[in-house]
C-alpha cells in the first residue's frame, strides 16, 4: 500500500485534513486507537456522532 499521506488521529482535524487531501488528488491513510465507528475525536463524544456547524 502506497499512501501520499498518513494522518494521526481521526479526530474532526484529521478527518478535515485527510478530505483536502483526497479532494487534492492525495491517496491518504488515516491512523488513529479507536474503532472505525467512533472517528470523529471528541466530536463524536461531544455530539453523539453528528457535528453541526451554524444549526439552531
């Protein structure tokens, strides 16, 4: 596997960064300790799993 590259954690950053990359062109691999199910860092905690920005 061949990666442009790798992003650290799956938090709201890494998962921001990793989708301007791919929206690039970048092939992106991302790390990150816990399950598939719960990226998205402290805003999946914070929100359960939904992360809104500008909503009543």
């Amino acid at each position: 596997m061949s990666s442009d590259a790798i992003i650290v954690g799956a938090g709201l950053a890494g998962l921001v960064a990793a989708a301007e990359l791919v929206d690039a062109g970048k092939h992106v691999t991302i790390v990150d300790q816990e399950p598939e199910a719960t990226f998205g860092g402290q805003a999946w905690w914070s929100f359960g799993g939904l992360f809104l920005v500008d909503s009543p």
